[in-house]
C-alpha cells in the first residue's frame, strides 16, 4: 500500500517536471518577442518606421538591439540555460526538447539579424546623405573675432614704447619667493607677502603681484644698457567690484644704463602719455614709497577729457591718477647681478585695465573679465 502511493507520488513529480521542461522554450520565446517588440517595425529598410529618423536616432537603436542580443543569447541568457538542460532531460523527451530549444534559437538569431540588417541599411544611407555636398548652397558666414579691449589698449602701448626703443618681455606668471619679493627689495615683514594679499600656490611659489618680477628675469638675463617693457597678468587678492578685480594687467617700464637719473623717467613717462593722448597733454609726480625704488613718485596727467579744467572723468581735479614710478633701488639692481656703482635706471608700471576704463569710459572693471559677448562686439 505505501510503495503504490509513493510510486504514484514519483510518477505524478515526473510528470509535472516534463511537461514544465517542455513549456520553457515557449516562456523564453515570449519574454524574447515581447522586448523584441519595439524592434520589430524595423524589419526591411524601407519601412515607414524609418522615416524622419535622424542618423543619431538609428545608431542608438542599433547599440540597443546589440544589448538586446547579448541578453537573450548570451551566456547568462535564458536561451543558454534551455541548451544546458538539453543533456538533463528524460531519454524520451530529449529530442523533442533539443529540436524546439534549436528552432527557437534559430528563430531569435534570425529576427534580430533582420532588423539589423535595416537599421545598419539606413544608417548608411544617412551618413551619405549628411557627406553630400550641394555645391548651390550659400557658403556659411564665419563669425569673425575680434581683439578683447585690453588687448587693444596693450597694443597701443607696445607701440608706443616699442617706437621709443624698448623690447617687450615677458615673464611667469607663478613666481618663486626670490623674484616676487626678495629681489624686489620687500621685507620679510611687508603686508604684500601676507596671503591675506596675495595667492599661494605651492610652498614657496606664489601667482606675482606686479609685473616688477620681470625686471629681475631681464636684467638677469640682458644684463645692462636695457630698455624693456612687460605688460602681462598679475594677481591680487581683493574682492571683485566696481574698481578691483583678482586678476587684473598691469605694465612695466624699466631703464638701466650709465647715468640714469630721474629727469630720464620724467621725460619717458611725459613723452609717452603725449604720444597717447596728444601733446597737450601735462604730467605730474608726486612723491611716494615702493619698496622697489628710491625715490618713489607716483604720476598723473593732466585730463584728457577737460584739459584740465575739470569734469567728471576726473572727479574735477584737472589731473588723472595713472600709476607709480621711482629709480630702481640699489638692492634690487644688486640683487639681479647688477652693480648700482656703474649703473642706474628707473621703472615706472600702471594698469592696463586702469588705461582701458579711462579710454572707453567704462563704469566697472569687471565688464573686462566676464566675456560677455554683448559687451564685447562693441569694441569691433
Ligand atoms: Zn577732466
């Protein structure tokens, strides 16, 4: 009695395993068909699916479908477990399970090939539609650049100075210890070193604080009699506004020869505002400290807009701030290899942006440093 019920137990299970076997390569063919589905209007090249699909539309379909394939024929896919299960399976359902597990097989390579086919089709097509050359239409307007207003101004400057008999100079950007301060004769102890003013970067290496840095590397590198100008960025840590930026340009004039003396710097800075705003045009120099020179003056010119009678430009003084000026100190000229026993020589340096407001009568110095393109088209 018990060995019957459990013999029909075991026939029953068996039962139920095959015909489960047999239905698994319908299930896997459905969950194929159904995410094939979206695929499925592509078959043939000239189907209606296509139309007013862009090249970029088909290549993403065709990456899709690839995944598609790799999901149900790959490895890991639900197909590869039928063909594993084909050698499991009861002597008598073998055949008839190996045969369907084949046709459907047979049958997902063969549709995916199919719309592949078209879609590879059609891409092609497009990519030769897009290359064809029609040789009627207009040619496409390049939309010219043009010079940023600073460098418009600089320009002006360099040849101004460089019809005077200076050579332009450049220098880096990031600084050691020795160039932007040490050489140029600024204390230990001096504010402009605090990284309240000025950008560290790496220990011992800063983003230079005024062009000064420049004379050392020509001076070095020239050696005296030197006529130089450099005009370049230099870095400051303020907060933007109105009338301060971070980073900002700035050029330096620096004169070093047998017998320099302070009415040479008077006359350079005098003739060059001359040559820029016309000869009219008076200076000014009033004494100051840089630690750099001694003696230290820093100059003005007379209004450009008023002559000097006064206006808004010039808040009614007559006079223009422009920037400072003073013979080089002898430290500095020591430090850079030079004897101040055989030579003198003076610098004097301003700020381009500074030249640039005052000439197109900008209200704020940011307007130089966001690009907009607005701004910008003006100065074409
Ligand atoms: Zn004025």
């Amino acid at each position: 009695m018990r060995r019957w019920i459990l013999a029909l137990d075991i026939s029953h299970w068996t039962l139920t395993l095959d015909v489960r076997l047999m239905e698994q390569p319908e299930a896997v063919r459905e969950a194929f068909e159904q995410e094939f589905g979206r695929f499925a209007r592509f078959r043939g090249a000239e189907s209606a699916a296509f139309d007013g699909l862009r090249l970029a539309d088909v290549e993403t379909t065709l990456r899709e479908l690839s995944d598609l394939r790799t999901r149900h024929t790959g490895k890991k896919s639900a197909l590869a477990n039928l063909k594993k299960q084909i050698g499991r399976a009861a002597a008598e359902e073998r055949a008839q399970f190996a045969q369907a597990v084949q046709q459907l097989e047979a049958r997902i390579a063969e549709e995916i090939a199919k719309v592949e086919r078209a879609l590879q089709d059609t891409a092609a097509r497009l990519r030769t539609e897009r290359e064809r050359l029609d040789v009627t239409l207009p040619g496409r307007r390049i939309r010219r650049g043009h010079v940023h207003p600073i460098n418009l101004i600089r320009q002006r400057l360099e040849d101004i100075f460089v019809a005077m008999g200076y050579t332009v100079e450049d220098g880096p950007e990031i600084e050691n210890d020795f160039y932007n301060f040490t050489a140029l004769n600024i204390p230990e102890s001096h504010p402009a070193r605090s990284p309240q003013d000025t950008f560290y970067t790496t220990d011992g290496f800063a983003l230079r604080s005024q062009t000064s840095t420049v004379q050392i590397h020509a001076m070095q590198r020239r050696q005296p009699p030197l006529r130089v100008i450099a005009p370049g960025k230099v870095f400051r840590r303020d907060t933007p506004d109105a009338t301060h930026n971070p980073m900002f340009f700035q050029i330096e004039g620096l004169v070093v020869d047998r017998g320099i003396s302070m009415a040479h710097l008077k006359g350079t800075v005098t003739e060059f505002l001359r040559r820029l705003f016309g000869t009219d045009v008076r200076t000014r120099f009033r004494p100051s400290y840089f630690p750099f020179t001694e003696p230290s003056a820093e100059f003005d010119f007379s209004c450009f807009k008023c002559g000097g009678t006064g206006c808004a430009l010039c808040k009614q003084s007559g006079w223009i701030e422009l920037g400072g000026s003073g013979m080089v100190h002898p430290n500095v000229l020591r430090a850079a290899g030079v004897d101040p026993a055989e030579f003198s020589g003076f610098a004097f340096g301003f700020g381009i942006d500074r030249m640039c407001i005052l000439l197109y009568d900008l209200d704020d110095i940011r307007l130089l440093f966001e690009n907009d393109v607005r701004f910008l088209e003006q100065f074409d």
